[in-house]
C-alpha cells in the first residue's frame, strides 16, 4: 500500500485570495484525515502566498495524521519552522525566491556537503527527511551519500508524457526506483500526479512508500466533492 499524502497548499490560496478565513484550512485538513487519506502535505513559502507559518503551527497542534512539510532549507525561517514544529517529515525542496511551483529536484552532488548539514539537522530531531530529486541516477547516488531516509521522485516528466507514450515515459522512473531500493533509500512521489496516470506510476514502481498529490486532487474535489474525491485516489493508492 502506498500512503496518500494531500498537498493544500491550494485551499490555503483560495482562502488568501480574499483576505479572509474561508474556506477553512485546519476543518478540510481534518476531514481529508477523515476521509481516510494518510498524511497532509504543506509548502510554505517566504511570502506565504498560501501557507502560512501559522497554519503550519496550527495543523501540527490538530491533526493526528503524518504533517509533511516540504520547502528550501536554504531559507532560514523554513529551517526554523520545521525545527519549531517538529514534523513527521520535511522534504527539502531547491525553490527559488518567488517560484510558483516546484520544477526541479536537487543536484544531489553540486549541494551533498550543505544537504548532509541539513540531513543531520533535522534527524538529530527524528524527523524524517526526504530529497525532492529528478529521475537521474547520479542524482540518487548522490542523495545516499547525504543520509536522507527517502527521496522524492519529481513526476511532472512523466505526467507530461503520460498520455503520448506511457512505457517512455515511466522507463526513468522504474530505472530509478530500482536504484533507490538497491541503496536502501525509501521511495515517495509527487507532481501533477492525478487519477488518469497514478495508476500506471503505482502499478510500475512496486516499492512507493507515499505520493503527494495537492493541484490535482483539489481540482476534483469541484466535479466529486471532498470526500468521494479522496476515496477515488484511496482507491489506487491501496491496491
């Protein structure tokens, strides 16, 4: 079984469009946890165009389930936050100042002396950390040598090109998943993963641990609602 993760970051930017507090962020995150989804995924970003530090503190004080939080370390005031909260995971992430969404993992070679320094940080206060890493193999060689727990496979490639040539588009992911568990690192995923290509990601790559899924699943929710919408991607995540 993999673990469903719900990024929603989304519902904290609809919530800031207009200043206000609805829709409400810690009530939908306790009923995704309701609805049976295994962890909450969060990326606050320095102008905290959607999460904001608060809710991070907030989130952390009322959920039950795994709080993942993802972000630069290169950010003083993200450090600090993870090390104030004290999630069940951070996954580091390379954004620039200002970047709308994650497009790149690290190089795991160019950064190894500064992601060994960040590793240590936060497993010396077992927390679970996890590099947000492209499906390269010296990337993964790399991400070992740093003593992070798991990487994430950065699937917006494979989503890209899902639908023209699935077998082309998954080659480098199963290439990779196959190396990670050969160096006895665990596996998560996540970007523009969503209900027509999981599936097949899942069904290739045997040893995922967790997906993240946030733009996508929230996107159902306006066709599904809330709750049918996590059971659909229950559905796949637990075969």
């Amino acid at each position: 079984m993999t673990a469903l993760s719900v990024n929603i970051n989304k519902i904290a930017t609809l919530r800031n469009a207009r200043g206000g507090s609805e829709p409400n962020l810690i009530n939908h995150a306790l009923n995704i946890e309701k609805f049976g989804a295994q962890g909450i995924t969060v990326h606050p970003r320095p102008d905290e165009r959607h999460i904001k530090y608060e809710d991070v503190r907030l989130l952390k004080k009322h959920l039950s389930v795994e709080l993942n939080i993802e972000g630069n370390p290169k950010e003083n005031s993200f450090v600090e936050l993870v090390l104030e909260t004290s999630p069940k995971q951070v996954t580091l992430v390379p954004d620039t100042t200002g970047q709308l969404t994650s497009d790149h993992g690290w190089d795991t070679i160019k950064n190894k002396s500064f992601l060994i320094e960040m590793v240590s940080l936060f497993k010396a206060k077992n927390i679970r950390t996890s590099l947000f890493v492209d499906p390269k193999e010296k990337n993964i060689f790399g991400a070992k040598e740093t003593g992070t727990d798991r990487i994430e496979l950065y699937t917006e490639s494979f989503a890209a090109n899902f639908s023209e040539d699935p077998q082309n588009a998954i080659s480098s992911y199963i290439r990779s998943a196959e190396l990670a568990a050969s160096l006895n690192l665990e596996l998560n995923a996540g970007h523009d993963l969503n209900l027509e290509n999981l599936e097949y990601f899942l069904k290739s790559i045997n040893n995922i641990k967790e997906v993240s899924i946030g733009h996508a699943l929230i996107c159902d929710t306006f066709e599904f609602g809330l709750e049918k919408t996590i059971k659909k991607y229950l559905e796949i995540t637990s075969k």
